[in-house]
C-alpha cells in the first residue's frame, strides 16, 4: 500500500490498477471517495458502516466521516481485501 500526501490523501494498491481511495480533511470531518475498483471493493462495507454516500462530485461518490477512527477502519478495510 502506498499513500501520497497532498490537499487530498490517495491510497493505492499495488494489486488495484484502476482506482484509488482519496481521503480529503476538512473543517469538520473527512471526505472519503473511492474511484474505480476501489468503489467497487469498498462500496459494501461503506455502506453498510456509514450509510448511502453524502453525495455526488464530478461524478464520485463520496462520504463524509466524522471520525479519524473511522477513516483509519477504512483504509485497514481496505489494505486486508
């Protein structure tokens, strides 16, 4: 797993080609939107842990997550699939 640090985090895997988990902070929580097979690796456990996505951006589904613990359970979800 390989993280780069900017405005936006982008979480990869070297096993996913297309597609990345994107973690975004903001004032009052985290943006979190997975594009790609990552959408399609994750979409079942986000939604069943933190519900119908927050919204819509250029087409990305994305949720925004209160906690930092909860975006750690994320990434961990994602690094052990």
């Amino acid at each position: 797993m390989r993280v780069n640090v900017g405005e936006r985090h982008r979480v990869m895997r070297s096993d996913v080609t297309r597609g990345s988990l994107w973690v975004t902070p903001r004032v009052s929580c985290y943006c979190v939107s997975p594009t790609g097979e990552v959408e399609t690796l994750l979409y079942s456990f986000l939604y069943s842990n933190f519900g119908t996505e927050t919204g819509l951006d250029q087409n990305r589904k994305y949720w925004n997550i209160a906690k930092f613990q909860d975006v750690k359970s994320i990434i961990r979800r994602f690094g052990e699939m």
